[in-house]
C-alpha cells in the first residue's frame, strides 16, 4: 500500500550498503586471443584491484593473488597497469610500484629492481624481448621526470628512448615492428588541450632514430594513435573542434567521418580505447553525441558509417579482436558491466556487472536529459532525476528537495547510467540534477574552453542555474536546494555557496578551498593546470585569492559537511581542514569526516557507507526531515538541534 510522508523520508531498499556491494569498478579490457582480460576494483577487499581472466572455455579465473594490487601512480591517477603477451602478464604493482611477470600457474614474480619509478602504458616488443613503456622517475628533487623506456624482459635492465618531453603517452608499435608512434605534450597543456604525435624508426640495436613530429601542438587534441593491421597509423584529432578519426598521409591526415560527434575523450588516465580494428577491415568506434554514447562500423576509405543498435548509452574502453569486441557499458537501467559482442551475429553477452544488486524498477529514478539557459546567452546540460519510489507519495502540493551533483575533472563528464549512488537519493524523495556545465567534454572542443580562464564562475553559474531552471519549472523546491560535489566537483561547491546564496547546505569530497594553496602543492600532471583554468600564478595571485572560497569566509554562512582521504596527494587535507577550521571559528554548522588509508577517491567498502550515510544525516538535520532509517550520528560543530523546514535558506551567524 502507498503511504503518504515527506520527500527525504521515505524508505529505500536501496540502502549505503547495497550501493556499496554494486560499487565494484570495471576497467582495462584487453584481449589476447581468445582469452578476455580486464580488471576489477573491489571495495570489499580495500579497493584493491584484481587481474582476471575469461577464458576461450567461458572459465573465469582470478589472477593476481592478494596483496598484489594491479594499479600505477604514473600522473597519480594511473590507468595501463597491465599488459598480455603470449600468455604472460606484466602488471605493475600499486604498493611498490614494481613491475611483476605472471607466469601462468606460478606466483608473480618482480620484473624491475626497488626503485624511485613508476611504470604505465606499455606495449610488449616480442621482436626484441622487450616491454616499451612511460616511466615517471621520482629519484630527483622537485617535478618528477617521464620517458619513455624499454625494459628487458630477462634483465630487468632499462633504455631511455625518449626524453626531453614533460609527458609521454600511448606508445604503439607498428606490425612490423619497425617504427615506433607515441604522444607527448608539455605544460602548461594538459592532453585535452594540446598533445603532438611522434615517430621514429627502431633501430637494430634497439634505439630510436631521428624522432619526426606528425601532427598534434599546443591547440590539438591528439587521442589513441594506433596502427591497422596493415600498417597504416590512425588517431583520434579535434582540429576541426570535435575529437574525429583520420589517417595518417604524408600528404596530411585524412579524416574518416567528420562529424560533429567525439571519437575521443580527455585522457585522465593511460590506456583509454573508443576504437578498433574488425577482422573484416573495418573500425569499430564509440562516439558521444549530445551526452550519450553510439556505437558503429567504419569504412575506412569511404567513410560509411553503419549505427549498431544497442541497449546502452555510455560506452568505454573498447578493445576489438578479429570478429569480437568487448566494452564497458551502462545505461538509464543497467549499472554498468563489461559486455562482449559478437559482431557477425551482433550477439551481446554480459561477461561482469560492476552491481550484482537487483533492484526493482519501482525504485529506480530514469533521468532526463535537461538543457537549460545560463549566464552569458549560452546554455548547459544535465541529466534530472525526479524522487522515485514505489511506496511513498509525497504531501499535496509538496516539492522535492534538489541535490545538484557537480562532477570532477573539471574537464569530466557525467552520463546517462545506472547510479546507485544518485538512486539513494532520489528513492528516499531527494531530486538529483547531474550537471555538465561549461568545460564538460563531450559536447565538442568549444563548450570543453568555455571554463578557460573561468574556473570558479562558469561552472558554479551552470550549476545555479540548473538549480534555479528546475524550481522556476515548479518540479523542485527552491528553499531546499542542496550542492555536493568531489575533487574539481568539491571546490565548484564550495564556491557555490561561498559566492552565491542558493543553496541551503552543501557536501564537499576532497574539494578545493585554497587555489593558491593546489597551485603549489600539486602534483606534476596537474601542475599548471590551473594556468589555463584560472590564469598565471604567481603572476594572477589576485585570481587565485579571490575565487578561492577560504579567503571569502565572510560570505559564507551555510552548513558544510566535508570528507577527505588523509592520504591524498592530489588535494592534501589541509585544504579541507583550514576550511573546516574556518567555519567552526565563525560559528557555522559543519563537519568534518577523515579517512585513514584513502587516498584521492574512495576506494574501502567501510569509508564508502560512512560517508554515504553520514552525507544523509547531515542533509536530515539541516533540512529537518525525519530519517527513514536509523544512522550513526555525525558529529556537527555549532549544531544543537536540527533546522526546521521553513528556516530560512542561509545560516547567519
């Protein structure tokens, strides 16, 4: 029967610890053969990342045993910790930053010595019994040094083969075995930004010739060079202001499909993939366009382009092998899973879910895509998730409670997908606004600069406005609107409610108060970051200080509740804990979560529900909503009793 109760009280089967169980992170596909390679991120083991298996025979097998955690430190945020040859595994391992050989059916053993490295992104020379890999050297005082190097697969013993670069990226062999391609780029560019494609001739004693710059400087883009079976070299460029495909031609690069769609996506992390070679010659390719994710086959000289009709709308990491592919994919319904297809068939298999939670579609908000004006003439994009659950009805005349969720990067972007983390919320009768604001990828090279120079203002502009466009519509309350975010995400919500007086509270994850403070503590990959984002330091340090939310406490008066990992190295806890120590000094609410053993990104099963729980008390009190269940109590400083519902939307001190 339905009940009638407030939106926030309503109960949810969907509770922290099923989010948590269906938090499993997928990632890495690779395929050798027939065998299906891919890795999983298990919060139930601490986060550890585990190596598994599927073979021809359908048997599936986890290889690397605990504590072994298949996991890299290259640019902090790693990805490319593995690779395939011949049956053998060579990962790195994230406690010692080693690399291991895994040898069917014995234990891991060390390839490379202790050391000050790092490794990422290799590929296995057979030819010359050598792995081609980035190496991030952290042996000298200051910014670490990255090369690309060749490591022995006998010896252990190491080659620089390029340097001189800041960053190195993608290194790929041709089939011959003869030539060598990779990316490279400097600050103060990040690889959405401008990255230069290089190539060199291997040379008999294993050295590289005279390097020879392709294509790519400081305003392109250059994605996932790759070689075809034939020899010929492709990548991904957003020359023409979208990530597209073309061929390499001494003549120039020749594009494929141009289209006003992105084949490419900002590399965060190594080993990223959204296209392949068929058996048959043709590309299998992702394209995002208009925020979701298609999937099609590519003529590569006609330039045909044939839709493959899926059930899914994101897609990554697609890997092809002769009449087969696999692909992370997820939709409105679906978490994501790791799915292979069958291309002549067009057969589709779920090979792992990242959730193995079954929840029923009475609980599940679909969201919907929103596009809404904002400052400037322009508009924003977002996907909005009304309350949702079979049970509960609201009060006649009653809105919801809006949760906008800012995401990282900044140069990130949210997707249409299965989220059990956003279903909390809007299970228990709290809306969700998943914002891509300005500087979001995937709506073309453009809308991804609009934050150049405006970090701190375009972003939180977009996210009001979401915010307000849904209340003005009368689908949401105006006097409950609610703001969390993590990272990037983090400090687009404190300068939400630091410079603007819109939201009643707000949750900070790993967020940034301090921009001069990020400046210059950060770490390499993202060291100059902030020169596009916000401008030259020390040279803009009046920028920095005056969207940094700590030096403007003054407008501040709201209740904050901020979770930190205390192993963090790229948003270290002081810049929570002098915000944190700010706000008790003047009187208001907030609280404050550390954890031990996490670093940048939740990763253990326990921190992931504390923190998930804890984010809802907060909300309770501050919005005066009963709970629907019991939770452990988060310790609120200048907090006696909880806010009744018609406070008004600021605290004052």
């Amino acid at each position: 029967m339905v009940q009638q109760a407030s939106y926030g009280s309503w109960r949810s089967p969907i509770t922290a610890d099923l989010v948590v169980a269906g938090s499993l992170r997928l990632g890495q596909p690779a395929w050798e053969g027939s065998n299906l390679y891919w890795i999983e991120g298990r919060p139930q083991e601490k986060g550890r990342n585990v190596l598994v298996r599927r073979a021809a025979d359908g048997t599936v097998q986890e290889l690397t045993p605990a504590p072994f955690n298949v996991r890299t430190r290259v640019h902090e945020y790693g990805g490319g910790a593995y690779w395939v040859s011949e049956g053998v595994v060579y990962f790195c391992n994230f406690a010692d930053q080693r690399l291991y050989c895994l040898l069917p059916g014995l234990a891991p053993q060390p390839l490379t010595e202790p050391g000050p490295y790092r490794y990422a992104d290799g590929v296995v020379d057979r030819r010359r019994r050598r792995i081609l890999c980035v190496r991030e050297d952290h042996s000298q005082q200051g910014e670490p040094e990255n090369t690309l190097v060749a490591i022995d697969l006998e010896s252990g013993s190491q080659q620089v083969l390029a340097r001189g670069h800041d960053f190195y990226a993608s290194p790929q062999l041709s089939p011959d075995g003869q030539t060598l391609v990779w990316l490279a780029w400097d600050h103060p560019q990040m690889p959405w930004d401008g990255t230069e494609l290089w190539r060199a001739e291997v040379a008999p004693d294993g050295s590289l010739g005279e390097p020879q710059k392709l294509v790519g400087g400081p305003a392109e883009s250059i994605f996932q060079p790759q070689w075809s079976p034939q020899g010929e070299l492709y990548f991904v460029s957003d020359r023409s202001g979208w990530w597209n495909l073309y061929r390499w031609d001494p003549s120039g690069p020749i594009p494929l499909c141009p289209m006003e769609a992105e084949f490419g996506e900002p590399q965060w992390v190594f080993g990223l993939s959204t296209y392949g070679f068929c058996g048959d010659g043709q590309i299998l390719a992702i394209y995002r366009q208009e925020g979701l994710c298609h999937l099609a086959l590519l003529d590569p000289r006609s330039g045909q382009r044939q839709e493959l009709p899926l059930p899914y709308t994101e897609l990554h990491n697609l890997q092809v092998s002769g009449e087969k592919a696999a692909f992370l994919a997820g939709s409105p319904s679906e978490a994501m899973a790791l799915v292979g297809l069958d291309l002549p068939s067009g057969q589709l298999e779920v090979v792992a879910r990242s959730s193995s939670a079954a929840v029923d579609p009475g609980y599940l908000s679909i969201p919907e895509p929103i596009t809404f004006p904002t400052s400037g003439g322009t508009v924003a994009y977002g996907f909005f998730y009304p309350p949702k659950n079979r049970d509960f009805v609201a009060p006649a005349g009653e809105k919801p409670p809006l949760l906008v969720k800012s995401h990282g990067g900044p140069t990130g972007a949210t997707a249409a997908v299965l989220d059990l983390g956003i279903q909390y919320w809007t299970s228990r009768g709290i809306a969700v606004l998943d914002v891509n604001y300005r500087g979001s990828s995937g709506y073309g090279r453009a809308y991804r600069e609009a934050l150049k120079g405006q970090w701190g203002l375009v972003d939180v502009e977009d996210c009001i406005a979401g915010a307000q466009f849904l209340a003005q519509q009368g689908r949401v309350d105006g006097e409950r609107l609610l703001i969390r975010g993590s990272s990037a995400g983090g400090y687009t919500t404190l300068a939400a409610l630091t410079f603007h007086r819109v939201f009643r509270a707000g949750a900070s994850y790993y967020g940034i108060s301090d921009l001069e403070a990020l400046a210059r503590e950060t770490h390499k990959f993202e060291s100059h970051y902030l020169e596009s984002l916000i401008g030259p330091y020390p040279q803009r340090q009046d920028l920095y200080r005056e969207r940094s939310p700590l030096h403007h406490l003054e407008g501040l008066n709201c209740p904050i509740i901020f979770f930190q990992g205390l192993e963090d190295a790229i948003v270290p806890p002081n810049q929570a804990e002098k915000m944190v120590a700010a706000l008790k000094a003047k009187g208001i609410p907030v609280a404050y979560v550390p954890f031990e053993g996490e670093q940048h990104g939740f990763r253990q099963a326990a921190n992931l529900k504390r923190a998930l729980e804890a984010e809802l008390y907060f909300y309770a009190q501050i919005l005066g909503f009963p709970l629907p269940e019991p939770l452990e109590p988060v310790p609120i400083a200048n907090w006696s009793s909880p806010c009744p519902g018609s406070a008004p939307p600021h605290w004052v001190s």
